[in-house]
C-alpha cells in the first residue's frame, strides 16, 4: 500500500551544460518518487534547454534556469551570446535560492556537481541546512578519471565541502561496479556518508509508442543529447555505404543539441540508405531502446541503464575527452561482458564497425553474461526517502505535541 505524505516536498537540482543525463536522471527519480508516495511534491530546478520537451508524472514540475553550454574544451558559456556568462551564473543562483526559500523543501537532491555550476548551489546549501533540510548529493557510478576529478574538485574545495554540508551521497550503481570516488583521498566525513543504491531502472512509459519506431527488427543508434556525436553517426552511415551484406535496419537518433550543421550533413549522406532511418530527437528513448534487437550508442549513464532494464545487446563507441566517464564505464562493463565497445579510433574503420553492427543482434544479452545483475536503485532510494520522511513527520508531530 502506498504511504501518503501530505504537503510533503524534495527539490531537486540538475545543472545540464552540455547533454540530457542529468534531467533525465532527476525525472526517473522523481517519477519513481511520487509514484511511490502520495502527496509528495517534485519540484526540479533544470538548465536544460529543452526541459520543457519532455512529459512530467503530476506532482512534478520543473523550474528553468537560464542555460549554460559546455564546449568540448571543457569551458563554458552562455547560451544566449548576448548576455554575459557571470551575468547569466548570477541570474542562475539567484533563481536557485528564491526557488528553494518559497518552495520549503524537505530534500534537496542535488545531481552530480557538489556546489553547482561555478560554486551556484553552495548558497542555497548553507540556507537550507539551517532551517533541517536534509541534503543528499547524487554522484553517478563514474564521475571521470581519477587524476581530472581531483583537480577539479581540489580548486574549490569541494570534497571538504561535501562532508560539511551534506547528509547522504547516493551512489547510482552498485560497490561491486565502480567507486566514483576512486583514487582520490576520501576523508571519513565523506566515505561514511556514501550509499551505493544501484542502477537506476527504466520501464516503457505508459503512452502510446512514437510513431517513428519501425516494425520488425532494428539496429537504434543513439548520441544522447547529440552535441558530441556525429562522428559515432557518420562511422554507421560509412560502415552501411562500404559493406553491401549490412543489410540489418537501422534506425539513428540524432540528439537534440547536434549542431545544424553536421545534422543536414549526416541526413544527406544517409538519404541513399535504404535501410537507414533518421530521426532528430525522441523524449521517450525507453520505448525505442525496448524494442531494438541492439543498441549502438556512445555510453552515457541513462543509455546504459536502459541498455541493462531492457537486457540489449550493446556495441558502445564512448567518448575519451574531455571526460573519461563513458571511456571508463564502457571498460568496466565490457571486462564483465556486458556489452561490447570499440574506441573512437576503431569505429572510423568502416569493416570494423560493419563486423560489429553485422553481430550485433546475436550477441549475447546482458543478463546472460550477468544473471544475478540487479537494478535496485529507485527502490532502494524510495526507501531511503520514506525513512527521512516519516522522521520529518514524526519530528512535525513532536514539536506541536510539545508546544500545545
């Protein structure tokens, strides 16, 4: 029987610079959350251009920042060229900080970044930790190399900062998987603090299928959000142009941040293909990803999951640069079998990646190489959730008892 929290509220914080994980990772969770829970409100603080584009469960909701892009050399601007970045980093915490006052949250979740994009969180962290708020950071299995993660975090004093503000760090993957933390000098206040919850699983949305999924067998092709992935999508085109027996259909989505450009570029080159179908955007990827009989895609954290909810033979090309997280993560399940990978260099070789693509579909499925693989994450955070919430409403009833 579902529990019913009434009035009860988490805010969550997704600061989406370059593709779509981090929104989607918050939506899963929120989706799950108030499928879980009665009377709970998700509200979702998002730089996402596109946020508006997806569908959202009732009782969550979405407040847009302004956004800010991450360009391959790894700085930053805005998205908007006329305004200045620091004006748009103000305009951001700001926003932040008046959203969390007037929403009054019980949990704050904050995804990926400690402090927010360029330090933005850390004042809303120190205002809510004073009024109880409890404070739980997402970290994903894989954050980067070690060696870059302990750079960049070492100039703002991040891990420190961890232990000082936060009450719990969720760790979206299994011990046995990868310890984000990993190589880096994790003092005690941090290490206590963290609780591998495991993958986080998807399901086909209960909506009707899009209207693009082909009939019969295909290959997907995903780029994740896109901005990067070109070369993956002009690799499959050139394997499909250089070998006549690829005959398996196929079908590619772009991504939404593809710039223009290398979009109308990859549409014209795969025209002539009849087995080719291109696509620029899907906001429901699980119904795609469910009825493939493979999955070509660059590795990122929610392809990933979706790869191992709807057990997908997977060939992954991940990108090494600027950061190693999809390099590393493609390692690590490739070692356990899981999946298949080529490096970015292996995949420009059109018979290599036509061999791959040609045996793909009858490779074997991730549950075959890992029976006892287990997708616990939003249950186990469900859990967790309604732990803090019933303390919150016990501490509620103390404090009205005490004073009546």
């Amino acid at each position: 029987m579902k529990r019913r929290f009434d009035e009860a509220r988490i805010l969550m914080y997704s600061h989406d610079t370059f593709g779509l994980g981090h929104l989607r990772r918050c939506r899963t969770i929120a989706h799950a959350l108030v499928e879980d829970y009665r009377g709970l409100n998700v509200l979702i603080i998002s730089g996402s251009p596109i946020a508006g584009a997806f569908e959202y469960r009732a009782r969550v909701d979405f407040v847009k920042i302004p956004s800010v892009i991450k360009l391959r050399n790894g700085e930053y601007t805005s998205l908007e060229k006329h305004i200045d970045l620091q004006d748009t980093l103000t305009m951001r915490q700001s926003i932040i900080r008046s959203t969390a006052e007037t929403f009054r949250p019980d949990i704050f979740i904050v995804d990926k970044e400690p402090l927010g994009l360029r330090g933005e969180v850390e004042d809303t962290l120190s205002y809510l930790k004073t009024r109880g708020t409890a404070l739980v950071l997402g970290l994903r299995e894989v954050m980067d190399a070690p060696q870059l993660l302990e750079a960049e975090w070492k100039r703002a004093d991040v891990m420190r900062k961890i232990g000082m503000f936060y009450d719990s760090i969720w760790v979206y993957g299994p011990p046995d998987f990868y310890d984000p933390l990993t190589g880096l000098d994790v003092p005690q206040a941090v290490s206590s603090k963290m609780d591998f919850v495991g993958f986080l699983q998807r399901k086909v949305p209960d909506v009707q299928a899009p209207d693009h999924r082909p009939e019969g067998n295909y290959l997907l092709v995903t780029t994740g959000g896109g901005g990067d992935g070109a070369d993956l999508v002009h690799n499959v085109i050139h394997a499909y142009q250089s070998d006549p027996d690829l005959t398996h259909p196929a079908l590619i989505v772009l991504g939404p941040y593809m710039p223009a450009k290398k979009r109308r570029k990859l549409m014209r080159k795969s025209a002539p293909i009849s087995q080719i179908r291109m696509i620029e955007f899907d906001n429901r990827m699980e119904d795609l990803i469910a009825g493939a009989s493979g999955v070509v895609a660059m590795g990122g954290y929610n392809t990933y999951c979706e790869i191992m909810s709807f057990d997908k033979p997977a060939l992954i090309v991940p990108r090494v640069a600027p950061r190693q997280e999809q390099l590393i993560r493609a390692k690590r399940a490739s070692e356990l079998g899981l999946l298949d990978m080529l490096l970015p260099e292996q995949a420009e070789d059109p018979a290599i990646m036509a061999a791959k693509l040609k045996e793909l579909p009858s490779r074997p499925r991730p549950s075959q190489s890992a029976p006892n693989l287990r997708l616990e994450g939003l249950s186990r955070i469900s859990d967790l959730v309604g732990d803090w919430l019933e303390r919150s409403e016990r501490r509620h009833f103390s404090v009205v008892d005490g004073g009546s």
